[in-house]
C-alpha cells in the first residue's frame, strides 16, 4: 500500500508542568515545566500515523517551520495555553503528479501551502481515490474529491453549501467526536470511552479511514475502522500514533 499525503504540516509541543497557584498580577495559572514532548502535527500527524498501521507513505509538505506549542497542567491534564508560532507557510510550488499510488490524502489546514486551484489540480489528475480533509470554505473546486472529511464545526460553517450540492453531500463524512460520524444520511456510532485528549484525533481518524479503504474498498468498513484507531488516541495525552498492535490490543481487552 502507497499513500501520497500533501498539506500543511506543524511541529506539535506539549509542555507539562505543575500548576499550584495563581499570578499574584492576574488570575491566571503559574505553571513550572516539567517535561516536553515534540512530534510531528497537522498533515505530518496523518502521516505517522498511516506508517504506524503499515503504510508505505510519500508527503509533500511546507519547509516553514510551523510550531504549536501547548501549556498542559500535568496533574489534570489540562490545556492552559496554546500558542501558533508563524503560522502561514509558502505555497506549493511543485508539479501535480499523482501516479502510482493508492491513495492521495490532502491535509489541508489552510495555513497557506495549498490554494483551492492547487488541490483541484491534484484532484483532476489523480488516478486513484482522493481523500480530503480541509479547514477551507467547500464549492465546485471539490468536485473531482472522492471523500471529503470534515468535523461538526466545519460542517456547520458549510452546511448550507453542502446541503444545496448532491455531489458534495453524497463525498462529505462529518466526525462528531462521542456521537460517532455521519455519512450521507446514517450515523456510526462510536465506543464511549474516557477523553484524555481530543488534539490530532481528526488526524487520526483520517488516517485509518483511507487505509483501511485502500483494504476494502468499502467505506463503511473503513469508517469503522477510523473511528477504532480514533477511540484510542483520545485516551492518550498529547498527539499519539495509533499502530494496528493497540487496536487489537485494546479491543481485545474490552471484548469489542
């Protein structure tokens, strides 16, 4: 199996400290590090993710340095701040070849690597499935898109677009965190499970879905796969890789 991926990519920082008191200055949190961890984010977290469940992977990607960079109370694991450092990146400047592959995934956070006009291009030329998961406005663009996944926000802020378009509601699967995912007119519920950690699990998601369709060729399967693979990330701390080896485990463990 070979997965071109092409989006936008970040560096994702969890700094963790102990939090006992307020800012005698504010009422805000003073938080004293105690360790950080750094892994790849954005299109680069779909990207770890589909080697971890076996994939052969190309990824075309930004050269700016993206960072996140995040202040998690160790004890709660709570998030107490985030902050983006230069967070636009130059546009793709290469050529729109998508031969041999079994999938392309564009992971389009729109921090600047890819126009509308870019990921169209790579759409028309494609010969196999294309899957995208994008933060832009949806529209004609679209129209050479297989699978479009978005989360309930962004489908809030399309539903008029989505909703007045067959073409485009019949491609466009909706992640609705513990209320499962809909796709074209039919709810997959998930497993309920304790939330440690909702950052990077569309990503996640993303990545078992078009792996396990590239097996498939079934979306539904592979629906039910990418909700697994997301089950157990958001019981991790930080931007977690799910591999093949914890699905089995975990399920197994629950009898699911």
């Amino acid at each position: 199996m070979k997965i071109l991926v092409i989006g936008d990519s970040c560096i994702d920082i969890f700094r963790y400290g102990e939090v006992t008191r307020l800012a005698p200055e504010a009422p805000i949190p003073i938080i004293k590090p105690q360790k950080e961890t750094q892994t790849p984010g954005m299109a680069g977290n779909v990207v770890e993710n589909l080697k971890a469940l076996g994939a052969k992977v190309d990824f075309l990607t930004n050269e700016t340095e993206i960072r996140k960079v995040r202040y998690v109370c160790s004890k709660y694991n709570h998030l107490l701040l985030r902050v983006d450092e230069n967070d636009q990146c130059d546009r793709y400047e290469g050529e729109y070849e998508t031969i041999g592959y079994d999938a392309l995934i564009i992971s389009d956070y729109n921090k600047g690597f890819l126009t509308e006009e870019d990921i169209e291009a790579f759409a028309e030329r494609s010969e196999c499935p294309v899957f995208l998961d994008t933060k832009k406005e949806l529209g004609d663009w679209c129209k050479d898109i297989d699978f479009i996944k978005i989360n309930s926000y962004e489908y809030e802020n399309n539903k008029e677009i989505i909703e007045n378009s067959l073409r485009l509601y019949e491609k466009t699967i909706v992640t609705r965190g513990n209320n499962g995912c809909d796709y074209k007119r039919k709810n997959y519920p998930t497993t309920n499970v304790s939330v440690k950690d909702v950052s990077g699990a569309g990503d996640t998601f993303l990545s078992g879905l078009v792996y396990e369709y590239v097996k498939t060729l079934n979306i539904e399967s592979a629906i039910d796969f990418a909700q697994k693979c997301t089950t157990i990330a958001v019981q991790q701390s930080g931007v977690s890789v799910v591999s093949k080896q914890d699905i089995n485990k975990f399920f197994k463990t629950k009898n699911i």
